[in-house]
C-alpha cells in the first residue's frame, strides 16, 4: 500500500484519532508520539481535511479579514499612480 492509498483509506474515526494523537502527543494507549509519528500523523490530518472537509473546518484556518488602506478611500481609485521614493 503506498501514501496515497493510505490517505484514500482515511475513515473520519480514523482522522479524529491521528488529530487527538497529534494534539496530545500521545496514542490513545499512553504511548508517546515520536517526532516522526506526530510529522506524519499531521500530514495525514491535512491530507484528510483538504479532501474531505470545508476550508474553513482546516487545522490552523485563518478566516480572511477585510483588506483596510491607510487614508481615505478616494486616494486609492487611481492605481496608476507613480511611487514617490523616499530618500
């Protein structure tokens, strides 16, 4: 079995067990991840999430904020203005 059949074999259980492991650095039997382990568990939490589950449902999603300009909103219509270099 390679990476992507693995990850294609992916339950939900599954997913939430390696996300458990990864934010508790620990298996549910006691046992301590690896650095390793908890790499590829993390992978497979990504892995699973960009396939199966909404953007905003990510791991470490950042909601987008509305872009705000310094000054007013009228200095900013005209984009073809030169840019004054400060010396």
């Amino acid at each position: 079995m390679n990476l992507q059949q693995l990850l294609a074999s992916l339950t939900p259980d599954i997913y939430h067990s390696l996300k458990r492991a990864v934010e508790l650095g620990k298996w549910p039997d006691g046992n301590r991840l690896t650095q390793a382990q908890r790499e590829l568990c993390m992978q497979a939490v990504i892995a699973y999430e960009h396939k199966n589950l909404p953007q905003d449902t990510h791991t470490g999603y950042i909601p987008p904020e509305p872009h705000s300009f310094c000054g007013s909103d009228h200095e900013h219509e005209d984009h073809d203005k030169p840019i004054k270099w400060v010396e």
